[in-house]
C-alpha cells in the first residue's frame, strides 16, 4: 500500500519517452542513477513502459551513498572504465544532488525552473562551489542539443 501512493505522485516528464527512442535509435546508452528506494526507480520505470531503454540502474541506498557524496558515479565509472566523464551528461531537477556530478566533470543539466528560487548571492555560491548546471533546460527536447554539443556530431 505504501509503494501504491508513492506510485501516485510520480510522474513521467513531457517528452521523456521520445529522449529515450532517440537515445536508443543514435545508440547511446542510458543509465538512471537516483536517490530513490532501491524498488521505487525500476517499477516506476516498468509502470511508464520505458524500462527497455536503460542500461543501467543504480539507486543511492543499494550502493549506500548519495549522489551528492558521488558513491554511484565512482560505481557507475567502476563498471565502465572505457567511458570518460566528459562523455556523459546528467539530467536531473536538483542543484544540490544532480550538479555534484560536476566534481567528476561530468556536465549536468538541470531544468531552469528549479533555478527560480535561488537568490543571485546563492547562485553566486553555487558557480564557486562548482554546483550550478553546465546546461539548463526548459524541457527534455533540449536534451537532443546538448548531447550533439558534447559529442561534437549532428546526429
């Protein structure tokens, strides 16, 4: 019963699944790394009908460290020695857990409207502790030009 109301506030973002076809079809490879419970990212993935375009899941409490303390980013690059963090990109809503990434250089992206509420003296703060987003979105179809920026290709 507890996972049943969890299930009723997530919700998938506009244009997710087509990213993901478009991930999938250009051959890149996709891996969710979250906060979550470890149970909660896989059945909503399976809920939304998008588990098939993930490579790789790794959720904080099975690996025992948040994203902000860089434990499943350290894992994820243990597995895949061949990728380079400059290849990669972070896609995520929170300044403080999804730009911690940036410490690895990893570049992230996070939704413009999650920078709102910060004050210019705390974005301030956050360019110096290197926490403010490489990129900012306003929607996932904005993901598309970054990923061909990083690559260096039209695709």
């Amino acid at each position: 019963k507890k996972y049943a109301h969890q299930k009723m506030h997530a919700k998938l973002a506009p244009h997710a699944k087509s990213l993901l076809k478009w991930l999938k079809k250009n051959k890149y490879h996709v891996a969710l790394i979250s906060n979550a419970h470890s149970e909660r990212p896989e059945r909503n993935l399976k809920d939304f009908g998008i588990r098939e375009y993930f490579d790789e899941i790794i959720v904080s409490d099975a690996v025992r460290g948040l994203k902000s303390e860089l434990i499943p980013f350290k894992i994820f690059f243990e597995k895949h020695s061949e990728v380079k963090p400059d290849e990669c990109l972070m896609i995520g809503d929170s300044l403080h857990e999804d730009t911690a990434c940036q410490k690895m250089g990893i570049p992230a992206a996070v939704f413009e409207i999650n920078l709102f509420h910060y004050s210019p003296q705390r974005v301030k703060e956050m360019r110096a502790e290197g926490r403010f987003p490489k990129y900012r979105i306003n929607s996932l179809q904005d993901v598309k030009e970054i990923v061909k920026k990083i690559e260096g290709k039209k695709t």
